[in-house]
C-alpha cells in the first residue's frame, strides 16, 4: 500500500501508552464539562508524575481570533509548562475547544521541560475533543516523549502516525526517532529503510 511500515525493537513498540490508554477512560461524571482521567505514572527512579486535567467539551466550536492571539501569547510567555495548559484551559472553561496550533505549543513546551507524560495526555485529549493532530503535532508529541528517554512510547506514537491517522511523517519526523534511538544502531538504521519506502 506504499506505507512505511516502523520496525519492531526487541522489547516491542507500543502502539497505544499506558498514559493514553488510561486518558481515554470514561470519566465518572456527565457534566458539560468533563475532565480527563488523572494519570500517574512512576519510572525507574520511582519519581511520580502528574497530569493537569484537560476537559472534554461537548461544543466543537473553536476559539475566535482575539482568545486564540491572547491564549497563545499566554502559552508563549508562561514561566511553566502548568502556565500553558492553565491557558487552554481557560479557553475550554469559556466554551471552546483548542486548536491543533494552541495544542502544539502546549505539547512542545511540556516537552521541552521533560513532561513527557503531559505531552501523551494532551495528544491524546486533542482528539477525544475531535481536534485532528496534523503533522506538527506528532512532531512536538514524539520529540516530547523521545527527549526524557522514551523511545517505545515515542516510536508507538510514530506507528499510531504511519497506520491509523493518515498523517504521512515528514523528514524532521524521521530524524527526531532516529535520534531517539541512541545507540540502538539497529533501529536507526531501520527507521532509515523505512523513511525510504515511504
């Protein structure tokens, strides 16, 4: 069919996260503004980490102009990656749901301050509110999650890209999971025949 098909590590890659498959549950309450399930995750070290609730609208309406400059300007300048999610929600709070752009500035600024978990949630909250992840998107997420050492889950979002969205990863895609690969020579130079049979 033409799709580059993600070569398999030896501990498997996995599609789905444990983050994401736990976002995506119902939540308990039926109010119009739902929040997401609390996620926690613990890594080697036994540090825990944990989400900020992103709601679930059921308006798909998104922001007009003046809210989507003043949210962005907030994401931009926020201290924190708290800040910004703090911003969309606000933009949710009002009624409207966030666009791919304001999504992508979030994911990148959590990732850029190793909140990798953060970036799955809202990857995965994007969609339960039928905002559809483009390109720059899965960039942001899969580097998010590839710069804390996450190279499964990051390769599994590279998969979910390439099988399920119909977005076709582009070369900063490529080179952002060959790099996440570090030593694993093996995988890099696979993801490099993959990227050619795209």
């Amino acid at each position: 069919n033409g799709r580059a098909i993600v070569p398999k590590s030896r501990g498997g890659i996995i599609a789905t996260s444990t983050a994401n498959q736990q976002l995506t549950a119902k939540p308990s309450t039926t109010t119009s503004h739902q929040c997401c399930t609390t996620v926690d995750a613990t890594d080697g070290d036994d540090e825990k980490q944990k989400t900020t609730g992103i709601f679930r609208l059921t308006t798909r309406q998104h922001p007009p102009r003046y809210l989507s400059t003043s949210t962005m300007c907030r994401i931009k300048h926020g201290k924190n990656w708290r800040d910004a999610i703090a911003a969309i929600q606000d933009v949710q709070r009002q009624g409207y749901v966030p666009d791919a752009f304001m999504f992508c500035a979030v994911i990148t600024k959590c990732g850029r301050q190793g909140q990798w978990i953060e970036c799955l949630n809202l990857f995965n909250s994007m969609q339960i509110n039928g905002v559809k992840p483009d390109a720059a998107v899965f960039n942001a997420t899969i580097l998010g999650v590839a710069k804390a050492g996450r190279k499964e889950q990051a390769l599994g979002v590279l998969r979910e890209m390439i099988e399920e969205s119909g977005v076709m990863p582009n070369l900063r895609t490529w080179t952002i999971c060959v790099n996440a690969c570090g030593c694993d020579w093996r995988m890099a130079l696979a993801l490099f025949e993959a990227m050619k049979r795209q």
